[in-house]
C-alpha cells in the first residue's frame, strides 16, 4: 500500500511540489509485506535509531523508520539547522558516516527499512563554517556547488500563485538549486545513490514542492535504482503547485489529513471521519499523518500537547486503512526554534507508547481489510475491519458504554491497546456468535480487537 516519499521544511515554514503529469521511472512501491506503518524520529542521533529499531520498532512492527537529514549542515542549536546543508558529507550533529552505516545494519536486522530525509532544494541562507567543518558562503560551497548551480531569482517566494515564483525564488531565503541543471542533478543523484549503497531504502523528499516534478524525475533518471520516495507537498487551496503532480514518484505527504483530524477530535463530532478520505489524494499514493516538526509548531495540527486526545488520533490513524501511516516521534518544546534534547529526557518516545505500540500490531493485523459496521455518537467512533478487527475510541469526559455490532467471528479477545504485548490478563472482551460486543470503552480510551489477539 504505497510508493514512498516525504518532505520538510525550514523554521516553521512549509514546502513542496513540482509540474507535469509523470510516466514514473519505476516509482517504486514499498517492498511487499505487512508492515508499512512508518516512525519518524525527528532529530535523534543515528546510534540512538538503531537501538530503538532494535530494541521498540521491530518488535512492535513497524516497517520503516525516518531519520533526520544525514549532511553536514550549519553550525547552530536550532532544528532547523539541519536543514541548511552546506555539503553532502555525512558530518551533522546526529552522527557521522559509521553511526549512520551502523544505524541502517542494527534497523535491517530488526527487519525495519530506512527513510532519509534528503534536502536538495535548497543550501543555506548564510555564510560560515559547517558541522563537519566546510568553509561555506551563500551560493559557494567548495567542492559541491558554486554561484551558477543556483537559480537567479535571488529573492524570496512571495506569491503561490505563480509556478515560477515557487519553484525557482528562495524558501526563506535558502540559495535555490537549479535542478534543472543537468549538473546538479547529477550531484545530487549521486549523493543519494551514496546513501543507497549505505542500505538506505528510500527517501524524503523535502521541499518537493519547490522543485518541478520534472526536475526530480531528471534526479531519479540518474539513478540505477532510486528506491521508493515520498514528496514533501503542502496543499494550498489556488495555489499553482498541487500534490497530485508528484504521484508518478513515489507517494506524497497528504497534509489535508493531519488537519481534518484536528478539526474532528476538537469539533467534538467524530462522525465526520467516515469520509476522512474524501477531497484527497487516493491512499494508495498517500503518506498520511497527525503532525510533524512543522505542523506541531504552526498549529494546524494536534500534537503531543494535546495529550490524550492526541494518541487517540494516531490510534485512529493507525486503525483507519486510508493511506500509509506515519507516527511522528520528537521532542518536548517551548520555544518552536529549539533543537533536540542532549541526552535521553525530553524526547516524547510516542513511537513507543503501549497505546500506539498496540495498534501499529492492530494495523498489521487488518491488513487492507474494508470497513464496516460504522458507528458514532458525538465524540466516540466505532468501527470494524471486516472479519479482522473493530476499534471504538471514545474522545469524551466520561466512560462509554455500548453494545456494539461487529463483524468479528464469536471468541474471547485481547485489547491491543491496552494488553501488552506477552499478556493480555485484565484485558479480555468477548464477542458473542452474533458479533456483538458489550463493552465499557473509558474516557479517553480505545478498545481494539483483532482476530490476531485472541485468548
């Protein structure tokens, strides 16, 4: 259920998109299997990744995990630091080429496949001396790019409307490659096919929507074998770049997602979610999720702030079989500009909660099952997966109580999300030979049966 691809932006500031319907140069879907629930470990270091890959994301399920972009960027504590590139050296502060290389092994043996978020619209915005020590000024980069590898509008994008005002002006003042150029998108086709030949299975593209669709089929033609992508591009109602051009790459963040989840959960009517694939791209070319490093800070999105109300969204996320999954797993913040923790407190690990654990194995378990048996009632859903599964998630003050009617076959079964994994004891609920189910789903809960939980 996918072709991959992704995309980020700079300091709060959102990108994507590209031009031309495509003929894909084999965009390739996602390896077959089950897994295909994607954990984005926003701005952790590279040894760090690969014991959790080890020790939380195989185990619990998941198919891939995004890192953080792998090039030497501009000094500074902020995030958005990383996405200033000033080489292409593997030298930032998350890790060098061996923590990288020995993060894709550990990830491999746990049998999760690896994203690299790629910025290649874009270097930086100033001048100085990168993480891995590169002497660098804003349209110079010794060795990688010099003043005629950028576009000549040196101005900043100022008007969505106009194609060539987006895809050729400067995001925030970042020097705008010319991935026209047959130069550049050679250099950049060989900086990825490095990270391939480091094990990297495929990539995001970040600020995709800055660069013409056309442009990165060139980067893509340049490679023996690209992997699966999937495009950063943001939606803008009457703007001239849409998500629908980059799905002859790969797949493409759908961002009208995270935002009709937020306003569902904080409308207090559920209900609406029956249609949530509606007025968006199809799913099987979407990458969807509840928020990301840029979302959270804009506020279009819910976000780990948002508590409990925020894990019954990616529960839901999880349960519903629109598009591929992406649970966003970063970092506690006050300030929208800070970078990453330095040690091990800080981090929101909700790629590890017990209650998203739980229904990424729920996800799996369902496979591309249809829904059915749906149900509402204010802030409380329920539905089935065929004969798979049935999730209800309750998003109110108080605890739900209500039989429920289930296509699951007669047996006694585990609440995944609430049973850990080796012991379900506690966390029964019994589903009669009619199929139905009564059952007391608490405030703020979610009650999730599948036919691979039993007991």
């Amino acid at each position: 259920m996918r072709n991959r691809l992704i995309g980020v932006s700079m300091a709060g500031v959102m990108a994507a998109g590209g031009l031309l319907a495509l003929t894909p140069l084999s965009a390739q879907a996602a390896p077959p299997g089950d897994r295909n629930v994607t954990a984005t470990l926003f701005e952790r270091p590279y040894a760090d990744v690969g014991k959790i890959c080890t020790d939380s994301l195989g185990p619990s399920g998941y198919g891939y995990v995004e890192v953080s972009p792998a090039t030497e960027h501009i000094a500074g504590p902020q995030w958005w630091t990383s996405y200033q590139p000033v080489s292409y050296r593997i030298a930032g502060r998350l890790g060098d080429a061996d923590a990288f290389q020995s993060m894709v092994s550990a990830c491999h043996a746990a049998g999760v496949k690896v994203i690299a978020d790629a910025v290649i619209n874009h270097m930086s915005s100033g001048s100085g001396t990168g993480t891995g020590g590169t002497q660098y000024s804003k349209y110079d980069y010794p060795g990688t790019y010099s003043d005629a590898d950028f576009h000549t509008c040196r101005q900043d994008i100022t008007d969505y409307t106009n194609r060539e005002n987006v895809q050729t002006c400067e995001l925030v003042g970042l020097a705008d490659l010319d991935t026209g150029s047959d130069y550049v998108r050679t250099t950049i086709a060989n900086y990825l096919t490095g990270l391939r030949k480091m094990g990297v299975d495929g990539f995001r593209i970040d600020a995709a929507k800055h660069m013409a669709a056309a442009d990165l089929q060139g980067i893509r033609s340049k490679m023996a074998d690209p992997g699966f992508w999937v495009s950063e591009v943001i939606y803008g109602s009457g703007e001239a770049v849409q998500p629908d051009e980059y799905t002859g790459l790969g797949d493409v963040d759908e961002f009208r997602y995270g935002t009709h989840i937020k306003s569902a959960f904080q409308g207090g009517d559920l209900g609406g979610l029956q249609n949530v694939a509606d007025g968006k791209l199809p799913g099987d070319q979407a990458t969807t999720f509840v928020d990301d490093w840029d979302t959270e800070r804009n506020g279009s999105t819910l976000s780990y702030k948002d508590g409990d109300t925020y894990k019954l969204a990616n529960a839901f996320m999880l349960a519903h079989p629109y598009g591929s999954p992406n649970v966003f797993s970063g970092y506690e913040w006050s300030d929208p500009d800070a970078g990453p923790p330095s040690g091990s407190d800080g981090w929101t690990n909700m790629h590890a909660d017990p209650e998203i654990t739980g229904m990424v194995g729920f996800h799996n378990a369902v496979g591309d099952a249809a829904v059915t048996d749906w149900w509402s009632q204010g802030s409380a859903i329920a539905f089935g997966r065929g004969a798979k599964g049935f999730v209800a998630l309750n998003d109110g003050d108080g605890d739900l109580q209500q039989t429920f009617a289930t296509s699951l076959p007669g047996g006694t079964y585990c609440n995944v999300a609430k049973a850990s994994a080796d012991n379900c004891a506690g966390n029964t609920v019994t589903v009669g030979d009619d199929g139905k189910v009564t059952a007391t789903v608490p405030a703020k809960g979610v009650l999730a049966l599948d036919t691979a939980a039993t007991s």
